[in-house]
C-alpha cells in the first residue's frame, strides 16, 4: 500500500487532505506541487489537468478534488469512520463542507488570513479593505453554520466527521488573525467547538507554518 499526496505546503486543502489521512493512521509521501508556479510540471499535469492540489495516488489510483479524496480516505482505509451512517446526519455533513467551500473559503481564507497574517509573514502590507470584505463575508457564513452545528465537540452527532477536518482547516487559518478570533466569539457554539478542535492530535500535526516571501496561499 503506497499513498503519495501532492500539494502545497500553505493549501488549506492539503491540510484537509492531511488530516484525514493521520484521522485513519495513514502514512504517506509528500510531492510538494505549487500551483501558483509559473509553470507546473507535465507529469504533475498528467494527474491533474487544472493544475490544482491536492491530488492523492494510492497504488496507481490517482485522484483529485479534496472532497473525493477525503471520501476515499475514509472508506478505502480502516479506522474509525469519518462519515455518519445515518442519512440525515450524513448529509447535515455534506451540506456543512459545502457551504465552507462555496462561502466560507474565500472570505475566510484567501481575504482574511491572506491579507492578516499571510501576507505580513511575507513582508507585504495587508489591503485593508480586502481583510475589511472578507470579515463581512466570513460573518455571514459563520451566522449559517451556527444553528447547524450539533452544539458539542463535534459539528454532526457525536464523532468526528468530515466536516469537522473540512472546516476546522479553514477555521485555523481564519482564527489566525486576530480579527477572524475576535469574530469567532461571537458564535459560541462554533467558538466552544473550535477550541475542542484545534487541541486534536491531527491539527496539532498540521499546524501551519509561514513562510517567507512566496506566492499567496492556496
């Protein structure tokens, strides 16, 4: 069994990835793939042709898109599962990693923790107005999964699920700059979950590191 992940060490969707492979006691090879490159490698293209990551080969299966990856992860490893068997559950799940990805993504990540905290690590001057946007943004999705969230550690039920690698992920980055944890108290029940999650091993694990000048994070 060999299992390769390609990705960018800043993409919060490698981290995704990440976390849902040591959720399972998976092992794996890194490829360090940086889709903002001026030119991305063929044989890299050859496995995903928008040149995005990540993108996960297990013994000659390659696949890309985060959600089919941590799917896979789940049900082609042992271990816990990271899906709920009940339907209801299951898709309170599937709803909340959407919404994180179609709304919460580019407010959360791209405009607050690009500009606060990303880019100062960089030496770039944060556009003020950009964080400013991204905060509004991130409000209104914070306010939709609030009253979704199932109130204890987890956000569905009571293990673990997929949605809460997807959006603690983005939640790490968000809370990393102080106004995305000022903002994060005023929900308290993603606020309480949010500090349960952020002491697990696996975030421990991937805790992100900043970089020096490079390009924006994926």
């Amino acid at each position: 069994m060999r299992v390769t992940l390609h990705g960018y060490r800043y993409s919060v969707y490698l981290r995704i990835a990440r976390l849902a492979l040591i959720e399972k006691g998976v092992s794996w090879d890194h490829v360090e793939v940086d889709p903002f490159a001026a030119s991305i490698p063929a044989d890299y293209l050859a496995l995903h042709p928008f040149g995005r990551v990540p993108t996960l080969v297990h013994d000659g299966f390659a696949l890309y898109e985060t959600t089919a990856i941590t799917r896979y992860i789940d049900e082609a490893f042992p271990g816990h599962p990271l899906q709920p068997s009940d339907s209801r559950r299951r898709a309170r799940m599937n709803q909340m990693i959407a919404i994180a990805d179609n709304y919460g993504y580019w407010p959360m990540v791209r405009q607050v923790f690009t500009q606060r905290v990303f880019n100062v690590a960089c030496g770039l001057a944060p556009d003020e107005a950009v964080l400013a946007e991204g905060l509004r943004g991130s409000r209104r999705v914070l306010a939709a999964l609030e009253p979704l969230a199932a109130g204890g550690d987890f956000l569905v039920g009571d293990r673990l699920s997929l949605a809460d690698l997807h959006l603690g992920a983005m939640m790490a980055y968000f809370a990393a700059a102080p106004e995305g944890a000022v903002e994060l108290q005023a929900f308290p029940g993603l606020h309480g979950w949010w500090r349960t999650m952020r002491g697990r091993d696996s975030f421990e694990r991937t805790e992100l590191g900043l970089p020096g000048p490079i390009s924006p994070s994926a």
